[in-house]
C-alpha cells in the first residue's frame, strides 16, 4: 500500500468515526457536501482523498476542527499525544488519574511483551 493510500485509509476512518458520532448517514453528509453518496462513500474507505475544501465542510458540520482530521489519523507519537491530553482535558481529575494509571500499566506490559517476543526470536534465529 503506498503512503498516500494508507494517508487516505486513516483519514477516511476518522471522517467515519466523526460521521457517526455526530449521528449522521453517508447518504446525509454526502448531500451536504454536494457529492454522491458513492463518492463519499469511497472518502470513507479511503478509495479516495478528500479536498481540503471537503475537510473544512466536515469539520463544520460535525463540530470539530480540521486539523482532529489529520491528528486523529496520524501515525506520529507528538500528534497522538496530543490527541490522548485533549481526550483526558474532558475528564474530570481522578478519571484522568485512572486513565494515566491504566495507560501506564499497558505501556509496561507493551514493552515487556515486545521484550519477550524479540528475546525468543533472538534464540530461535527467526520471528514468531
């Protein structure tokens, strides 16, 4: 998969998420959009880029801004923390206590796992 297909994948995948929390159809947003709803359809599987015209259209419609597009589809470490600090800025103090806490312990155990698979493959010669 190139880099622009696997770009498009991840947007169309954020636009869905944001359609559908917003209580939207495919067949709704397309028309607001003024596109088929084979066309949008396509934005959503990521078949097809979206304009940055189009983003800006979504982002009003769903209450958003454009840029949530981009940094909730990345696959970059800053732009995904800084989603994970907007999402815990909406808890209340003890449930972002919680959240860091259950983050930690999986970030341990992440890597404590990923340790464990590389060590196995380094005595086996091959990956798992």
């Amino acid at each position: 998969m190139s880099r622009e297909e696997l770009i498009n994948q991840q947007l169309g995948q954020t636009i869905a998420k944001k359609r559908k929390a917003a209580g939207y159809t495919q067949e709704q947003v397309a028309e607001h959009l003024g596109i088929g709803p084979e066309a949008f359809s396509r934005i959503e599987r990521g078949k097809a880029g979206a304009s940055v015209a189009k983003l800006f259209e979504l982002a009003t419609l769903f209450g958003c801004g454009v840029e949530t597009f981009l940094v909730e589809g990345s696959g970059r470490a800053s732009e995904q923390a800084e989603r994970m600090a907007q999402m815990l800025s909406e808890l209340s103090s003890s449930d972002r206590q919680f959240m860091v806490s259950l983050v930690d312990r999986l970030v341990q155990r992440l890597k404590r796992d990923g340790k464990k698979i590389h060590s196995d493959e380094d005595k086996n010669g091959f990956s798992n």
